[in-house]
C-alpha cells in the first residue's frame, strides 16, 4: 500500500495553501482575517509552529512554516477546523469551507526559504489588488519593511539571515521582493499543472530518502482523494455554467434528436479536472460500460476545437477548481 503523502519531521519548512470550495470567498472582511490569524497564533502557541510569512487573499491563503516538532498535521487541522467554525458563526451558514484538505510542500530551507518568501508575499501585486505591496493590510510583508509592528508570533530572523546584508535588513528585503527578477527554478516549478510535493535540489532530496522518505511516490490514492473536487462540486457547476438542472445531468435520457451536452461536458470534467476513472465515472452515471464515457469525451473535445463559445464556457467551470 502507498505511503499517504504528508512528509514530517522536526524543524521542517513548508509552503502550505488550500482555498475555498468552488473557488468561493473564505475572507469577507476585516473580522474574518482577524480570526484567522487568530487560529494562527493559536496554532504557533499551542503546537509550536513557526510562521515565517503569510498572505491572505479573498479565496485563499499562503503560509511559510516550519514545525520544530514535526506535528504540521495536528497544527493545520486546528487552523483549518477552527476557522471554519469562526468563518460559520460569522457568516451564519454550516458546512465545509475549503476545498480539501491544505496543500504542504516541502521546501530546502537554504536554497529557496528566501524566493519563497517573496512569491508568497508578491501575490497581491500579482493579483493586482494594489499597487503597493505595503499597503496590503492582510500579509506579513509590511512587518518585513518596516511599515507596521510584526506579530509576537511572526518569526522573520531566517528569512533575514538569508539576506547576508549589514545594513538595514528591512530596506534590503524590500529591494529583493520589488525586484523583478525571479528565480527560474521556483517559476518552474509553480507553472506545473500538478506541483509534487518536495521543492529542494538533488541533495536535499537525497537526505530526505535518507531518513526512510519516499519521494517516488507522488501522490497516494488516499491522498488524491483529499484534493481532487467531489462528483457533487463539479456537476453542480456544470449545472449552474449551462443553466440545467442536475437531474438533466445525472438522468440519461433516450431519442432520436436529444442532445445532452451538459452531461457529457460534466463526464469530461469529472475526468480533467476530478481524475476519476472512466469506470468510476460510468458507476456514477448508471452506466453499464465505460464505452459511453469516453465516446462522450472524445465528443466534447472535438466540439471544443470548434467551437470557442463553449471553450470558455469549460474553461468558466475548470477555472473554480484551480489549485
């Protein structure tokens, strides 16, 4: 059996992010962050996590974290757990909120902590929320330069360290983020559709199979299943991008002249954007053979060459579920 992919252990650091389901809003307002850092602070005095930088945005966060007692697991399920509570008392709703479970890499410390630190701080510049980094109330990035008092439990000495400057660290560190200049490793390895979970050179990966980790494992069954969206999100927001109602989805109706193109457009994104089997995608439809799912398939992405209107019409639906 696979190993569940969750790498930890002492004074490890990690990237972690996760965001709404469906793309969904998970901060409304000054409260909601507030709790959030909240959980945050909760977490670093309760479990000991570090956190080196952070940024929150609308529909989801970045951390910088390091976990001196190797226990990421434990400190995340409290983050993300009592938040959603705090985020249902407020909002007056129940439920889930996010879209899975959190997404951890692993990161070398000495040879991307640094760049990483940057990415994660530039996302509203990127995003084009502002045009100041300074000025965005909800990262850890104006305590960096200088422009508001840092958190009691907001770590920035290594991330400093890594700076090897004598004069002003602060002024040194918003040089490095405001230049444009990236680090093409980090740049590549964010652009890949499927991130793996280790970002590190050869060497560091080699002391980490050292320690018993197995790194050719990408992504366990287990695993998977906590990231990949449910049946249920995707038809839904097929059902809401085409205007029909998810009984028109779900039930397979026979006859000359009816064409369902919702339903296959919901088969095909149940395969691209779910990762689920042609088998598992047949059970779900009351199908008795696979047959059916790929010659629908293979039918939408012929319609989808020709037809740029319901191009974007998919891409609408697939862009809910980006990581």
């Amino acid at each position: 059996m696979s190993r569940p992919l969750r790498i930890e252990y002492e004074n490890a650091y990690y990237h972690v992010m996760n965001r709404g389901r469906g793309r969904q809003r998970i901060f409304y307002g000054e409260e909601y962050y507030q709790a959030f850092l909240s959980c945050l602070e909760e977490a670093h005095e309760r479990f000991g996590l570090e956190i080196h930088a952070y940024c929150l945005l609308g529909n989801h966060y970045h951390l910088l974290v390091k976990t001196p007692n190797g226990n990421l697991q434990r400190a995340m399920r409290h983050v993300g757990g009592v938040y959603t509570q705090r985020y249902n008392r407020l909002k007056k709703v129940d439920g889930a909120l996010f879209r899975g479970r959190y997404k951890a890499i692993l990161v070398d410390k000495d040879e991307y902590l640094l760049h990483l630190s940057k990415y994660i701080h530039k996302n509203p510049l990127e995003a084009k929320i502002v045009d100041e980094l300074e000025s965005y109330p909800w990262s850890s990035y104006p305590a960096y330069v200088g422009g508001r008092r840092p958190e009691s439990w907001l770590c920035l000495r290594e991330v400093y360290g890594l700076l090897n400057s004598k004069r002003s660290v602060k002024k040194k560190y918003q040089e490095f983020v405001l230049d444009n200049s990236v680090h093409e490793m980090l740049e590549s390895f964010y652009k890949k559709k499927r991130s793996p979970p280790v970002l590190g050179n050869d060497d560091f990966k080699s002391n980490l199979e050292a320690m018993g980790v197995r790194l050719d494992i990408e992504t366990s069954k287990k695993e998977k299943n906590y990231f990949r969206p449910s049946v249920h999100s995707i038809v839904s927001a097929v059902s809401a991008e085409f205007s029909v109602s998810l009984s028109a989805i779900y039930e397979q109706k026979r006859g000359r002249g009816i064409k369902n193109t919702p339903r296959k457009i919901a088969m095909y994104l149940l395969q691209r954007v779910g990762d689920y089997r042609l088998t598992e995608i047949a059970e779900i439809f009351g199908l008795n053979h696979y047959g059916g799912i790929s010659n629908a398939i293979y039918t939408v992405r012929q319609e989808i060459e020709h037809d740029s209107n319901l191009k974007d019409s998919i891409n609408s639906v697939i862009n809910r579920f980006d990581p």
